[in-house]
C-alpha cells in the first residue's frame, strides 16, 4: 500500500482493500518479517485503491456513494496459484484480475482526482504482498518456502475502507459486493 517511506503512514491517509483470511496463515510470518505494512493493522489484502480520499474528506455523502458503487458488484472467487514480482516487491498473484481491476475502475471514474498510488507506478497488476524492498535472493527464498501452500482461494464478498492513524492502520467501514445490507461474507475485519 505504500508509496514513499516518508509519506507512508501519514495520519488520515485511506485505502480501499479486499482482504485475504486465508492467505494470513501463509504469509504472516513473512510479512511480518520482510513488509513494513505486515505489523501495522493491515493483513493479507488486495489493493483496489490506495491512496484513497483523505479521511477528513469522508463524509457520509462519500460513504453511501461507495456502498451503492460496491452493490453494483457481485461477490466472487480469487485463486493464488503463483507469485509475481516488482522490482522491490514480491506478491502473491491473483486470478482472475478482470473484476479487481473493475472495482479500481468503478473507484477511480466517481473520484478522477484518486488514483491508484498516486500515479507513481502506472497500470500495476493486482497483487497480495508478501515482501517489499528486499533483495532478489529473500524472494527466492520465500517463493520456495511458500510454494507448497499454494494455491489458495478466497471468496470476495466486500470491501473494506482503512484509515490510519500515522502508525497504524484501522477499519472504518465495510462495503458489500453485491445485494445491499449487511454481509457475514464481507471478508476479515482489519
């Protein structure tokens, strides 16, 4: 989710994710160990947009847009069969990456203004991280390490929306995909 050590974990930043329960058994320990983001709230997850508004600009106009943008998706299943990389990254690649990158789009054409990291990175694939700014040789050594545990699948049934507090990151809402109201499938709280 970052895009800069120095704005990082900024106070009242946001992000929109999908988080991933069952990738957590996996990939905790590695996360901990080799993602800033792996001991500061954030579990397994997918970005679909960070950074999002600035928390001082989500009012309840904001909220109910995103509800009813998140209903007009429905739930679906991710598999992660593989792993891909940046040049200072290693992810778990999820598949298919058709609806992800809808629910970016959906984001991105209410609010033109946010775009995913900034602008720093261009397209970049959906991904999960499991490791950021190590050197090639640790990714080597957790691909071989995890492989075993692949694939995984998870069922995508909601959106959360983060805030941090400049150290760590919190849940504010969850959205559903899908039928409005409330979902026990929404996902792991964070």
């Amino acid at each position: 989710m970052g895009d800069g050590a120095g704005q990082r974990w900024t106070a009242g930043r946001t992000a929109l994710l999908i988080t991933v329960p069952e990738a957590d058994p996996l990939v905790a320990g590695a996360r901990d160990k080799y993602d800033p983001e792996g001991g500061r709230g954030v579990p397994a997850h997918v970005t679909v947009l960070y950074p999002f508004l600035p928390a001082e600009r989500i009012d309840a106009e904001v909220l109910l847009t995103l509800r009813e943008l998140f209903t007009g998706h429905q739930p679906f299943d991710l598999d992660f069969a593989g792993f891909g990389r940046f040049p200072d990254l290693l992810w778990l690649a999820p598949e298919p990456q058709a609806p992800l990158r809808a629910l970016t789009t959906a984001v991105t054409r209410r609010w033109p203004d946010v775009t995913p990291y900034g602008g720093a990175y261009g397209d970049t694939a959906p991904h999960l991280t499991v490791a950021s700014g190590r050197p090639q040789e640790t990714y080597e050594v957790v691909e071989r390490e995890f492989a075993a545990g692949l694939p995984l699948r998870t069922r995508v049934a909601g959106v959360h929306l983060v805030v941090s507090d400049g150290d760590r990151w919190h849940l504010r809402e969850t959205f559903p995909l899908g039928a409005a109201g409330p979902s026990a499938d929404a996902g792991a709280p964070v």
